[in-house]
C-alpha cells in the first residue's frame, strides 16, 4: 500500500511529501473537532457521562493516528533508501500500536469502573467483587498479549520458540495449580448457575446445614448453627447435591412426631394437636396444619404434626414453642405419652 502510494506522487518529491503529512494533519484536525464540537456535544446530553469519557479517551489517539499515518505515507517521498522507509514505517506502526494499547487500557477501566458494577449490582453476592479485578486482570492481560502479538508480526521476529517454551511451562504451572484451578473455575460455574446467595440457608450432600455468610472466588463460607465457620473448595461445592431452604420459597415444613397411649380417643387427639398449632403465632395458617395417624406402634399410637413456618431460621423456636403447647394441653385433656413398657414372665421349674 505504502508503494502504491509513493508511486501515484513519485519518490524524491519533498513538496509533496509534505503536503500529504499537512493534509493528513488537517484530516485530523477536522475529525478532532468533529469529535468536540458535533459528537461530544451531542452525549453532553445524555444521562449518563459513560459515553463522554470513551470519547475523551479516544479522541487523542484518533488525531495522532492522523498524524503517523501522514509521516507514514510521506517518508517514502523524501529520496531515503527503501531500508530506511521500511524501519522508519515499522516504527511509526509500533507507536500507533502503542497509542492504542494505552488508550485500550483506559477504556478497560471505564468498562470495569463505570459500566461493569452497573450490571451486577443487582446481585448480593461477594463472588461479584472478586471477579471484576479478575475480569479487569483478564482484560489488561488479553491486551498486552494482543500488542506482543502485533508488535512481532511488526518487526518479523519469529515466536515459535517462544510458545514452545511458554506451552511447557504453562503446562508446568497449571499441572501444579489444578487444585486452585478447580476452585476458581468451581467458584465461576457457582455465580454463573446461582444455587444460593449470601444468607440463604442450605444443607450439603454430607448433612452440614448452615447460612452462606461469603462466596468467594476459591471457597464459600457456611456459619453452622453451633456459630462456627465452615470453609467449603468451591470444586466441592460445584459438584454437591445441595437443598436450598430459601429458595424457591423460605417456608419450611416442621414435623412433630408423637405417640399416645392405647385408648386414648383419635378425634381429640387431632383436635387437641390442631389447638396446639394454632396457639404458636409462628406457625402459618396457609399452607393449613394437618395431623395424621401414621400407625399403631409396639407401645403407642403415633401420630404425626405437620406445620409451616415462613423462615428456616425460625423453624426451631417454632418446634419448641409447639412442644410446650403440647405437653399444656395434653395435661389439660388427659391424654398421656406412653413409655416403653416391656413385660417379663418368669416361669418356675419344678
């Protein structure tokens, strides 16, 4: 392209060389106060103040990218030898490469600082905070790879040897890391599928039941009801049946099993249980309490209470607060809660 065009004007010529840079300037000018006077002005406008500082951010490098690429098609016209044009065009890609790459670098940050905590502030979990520094990390790195690669194809330089050696030792550092690996990628599918959030209440695969006080990036932590902390490889998390008590509903079932002894009327014994449910205000009236004669027991009839509360958290204040309004009102009617008696015959041998 550079040959196309010094041989439309012709080598040697120093006049137009110039006029080619000025003109290239001017072009430069012209989209610069475009940029301020039109576009800028326009998203002055609007609600937010996003746009104006991606146009401040690549304002400047446009005009500059003006500029080299008026050096660029010029210096061929100034009489220098083809090895010269040729280093001088190479050097001036090599600045316009850099121009951007710093200029890629800071709408990285307006993406990450501005827009990015926008998107997910909707969200409660602390995994959030975590991955925006690694996404921003992930960004910059993406960038600096991306100007090595055109910066060698700039200059010709051969980089098979180069990704040998980085493939060995990549494959060294992620060999020795798969552990870490594991728990970030775990932590990545448990924000990206969302089974709980922070202060949902959940029970593992192994019976540990607690609230989710942190989700990070390697691990979530669990408080146990014995106010201990539980830190769980988020690998583990990622690959565990886990029972959500929050979700998709908060309400929780309590179960009061409870046996009578032989005798004893069925009908006030439901009724009586049914007293007893609607006597805790924690207990919710839909869905209703039900009792249920389950069968006839080696020294009881067994009954079953079923109940609902609006929270897990508050599922064993409940059952004690029913258990104590059993006992009440079973005194009250007299109806009694057998023990196992067991009946032994001793035999004389004569």
């Amino acid at each position: 392209m550079l040959n196309e065009f010094i041989n439309l004007f012709g080598k040697n010529n120093v006049f137009d060389g110039f006029v080619v840079f000025f003109l290239f300037c001017l072009i430069g000018l012209l989209v610069n106060f475009l940029l301020e006077k039109t576009l800028l002005g326009f998203t002055r406008k609007t609600k937010t103040d996003i746009d104006d500082k991606i146009i401040a951010v690549v304002k400047k490098p446009l005009y500059f990218s003006f500029v080299l690429a008026g050096f660029y098609f010029a210096i061929g016209m100034f009489g220098i030898s083809a090895g010269k044009v040729t280093f001088s065009a190479d050097i001036l890609k090599t600045m316009a490469l850099l121009i951007w790459t710093l200029a890629g670098f800071r709408l990285s940050k307006i993406l990450m600082i501005d827009i990015a905590p926008k998107l997910v502030s909707k969200t409660k979990t602390k995994l959030d905070d975590e991955l925006l520094p690694l996404a921003k990390n992930m960004i910059n790195l993406i960038l600096i790879f991306l100007f090595l690669g055109v910066f060698f194809m700039i200059w010709n330089i051969d980089i098979a040897p180069l990704l040998a050696s980085a493939g060995i030792a990549g494959f060294a550092i992620a060999f020795a890391s798969k552990d870490t690996l594991s728990n970030i990628f775990g932590g990545l599918s448990v924000y990206a599928d969302k089974p709980f959030k922070v202060g949902n209440r959940i029970k593992l695969d192994d019976g540990n039941i607690g609230d989710v006080v942190e989700i990070g990036l390697r691990s979530t932590r669990i408080k146990t009801f014995d106010e201990t902390i539980l830190v769980i490889p988020n690998n583990v998390i990622a690959n565990s049946k886990i029972i959500n008590y929050d979700e998709p509903k908060a309400n929780i079932k309590v179960k009061i099993p409870i046996g009578v002894e032989y005798g004893t009327d069925i009908e006030l014994v439901k009724k009586t249980l049914l007293k007893c449910a609607k006597n805790v205000d924690l207990i919710l009236d839909n869905p209703a309490p039900g009792v249920f004669f389950t069968d006839h027991g080696d020294f009881s009839l067994n009954f079953l209470l079923i109940t609902w509360v609006e929270s897990p958290y508050k599922q064993f204040t409940a059952k004690d607060k029913l258990n104590v309004q059993i006992n009440k009102e079973f005194k009250k009617a007299g109806i009694e809660i057998p023990f196992p008696i067991q009946t032994i015959y001793k035999k004389e041998i004569k």
